[in-house]
C-alpha cells in the first residue's frame, strides 16, 4: 500500500533521492537533517527525513511539499497544528516513529492530505476529531499499534476513504456506528485484533466495501 501511495505521488524515492538520483538535489530551504528531491516533470517536492532519529519536527520544511517522510524516528508525540503551514501535503510517512500520541488538533491544516501511514506506533487511543482536519482522506493506514479502542465518530467526514487498516492491534469490541458515513471504503483490516462478536449494525452503509479481513480474531460466530 505505501509502495502504491508513493507512486501516485511521483517517480522519486528515497533512496533515489540520498544516491543522487536525477531530480534529487539539495535545496537551500530544505531542513538541514533532511533530503529534498524536486520531480521535474510531475512538479512536485518530497522532503525525506526517515531515520533520522528525530524527537521532534524539523523547523523548516518547505510549505510547498507533497510529500514528507518521518517514518523510523523518535518523535513520541505530535504536538497541536504541527502541519499547519503544509497545506500542499498530500502523503505523510510517520511510521514506526515511537508515536504514543496524536493530539486531537496535530493534523489541522492538511485538507489536501490523501494517504496517512501511522503503522507501527504505540498508539492505544485518538481523539473523536483526529482525522476532522483531512477530509480528502484516501487512505489510512493505523496497524501494528496498541489501540484497545475507537471512539465513536473517529472517522467521521472521510467519505472518500477507500483503504482502511487497523489490523494487529487489540481491539476487541467496535462501536455499533464505528464506520458509519465509510461510503467510500473499498478495503477494510480488522485482522489480527481480540475481537469475539460484531454486532450487526457495524458495516451498515458499506456498499462499495470489496475486501475485508477478519482473521486472527476470537470470532466463534456470526449473526446473519
């Protein structure tokens, strides 16, 4: 999935951009820890700063980037309006960054973010209003994390959601409206969870809904 996300995007990567790859060139405003590459032709900027052991944010990431990755850092937390001068974002790479939290206002500003990959966290809750700021949402990617729970209204206004992945974590019970107005989602994981009974409400409104993994669950039965 982030390979796919990452091609939509654009023909860089990060290793292309760290190698000197054509369209990979230093740039006077990107962050000092961090690499920008420039695609020419799709003209768009990617700033890569994974691994690089990072506890907070680098100041200075160009507000015109479309792409940012943070994965493999330390970075804890995400702070309240963290993002706020990258409207332009549209891919956001945080994974296995030892993120324990995301503060219910950290993604405000990112109306045009279209794919989020928190995979591999330690992320036990969020906020009802997390994913409120990024509406054009397509897809999400929350597996290999420590959530026991969703709060009702998680994903509310992500109409245009088609992937979502919230396996190998520990939930065992989901609210009844926990995908409501998910009209859009094409893909959904729960695998790898404690879950022992869906109540039959929980994919009303799914329509377009084509793959859905329950394995590695406790589920002894379904209601029809």
């Amino acid at each position: 999935m982030l390979l796919v996300s990452w091609v939509a995007l654009g023909p860089c990567s990060p290793e292309g951009a760290e190698n000197g790859a054509p369209g990979a060139t230093e740039s006077p405003q990107c962050p000092a820890v961090c690499t920008c590459g420039h695609d020419d032709y799709a003209d768009q900027l990617s700033v890569f700063c994974s691994s690089r052991n990072l506890t907070r944010l680098p100041d200075g990431i160009p507000d015109g980037a479309r792409a940012l990755w943070l994965d493999g850092n330390n970075l804890s937390s995400i702070p309240a309006a963290a993002f706020r001068n990258l409207s332009s974002l549209a891919f956001l790479n945080l994974q296995g960054s030892g993120l324990a939290s995301l503060e219910p206002e950290a993604l405000l500003g990112l109306q045009r973010l279209q794919h989020l990959h928190l995979e591999r966290n330690q992320l036990r809750g969020l906020a009802a209003r997390t994913f409120l700021h990024t509406p054009g949402l397509a897809s999400l990617g929350l597996s290999n994390n420590l959530l026991g729970r969703l709060d009702e209204g998680l994903f509310q206004g992500l109409a245009g959601l088609w992937d979502l992945n919230l396996g190998w974590n520990s939930l065992a019970v989901l609210p009844d409206a926990a995908f409501h107005g998910l009209a859009g989602l094409r893909e959904l994981v729960l695998a790898g969870n404690r879950l022992t009974y869906l109540q039959p409400p929980l994919f009303c409104g799914l329509a377009e809904l084509r793959e859905l993994d329950l394995s590695r669950n406790a589920l002894r039965s379904v209601k029809a």
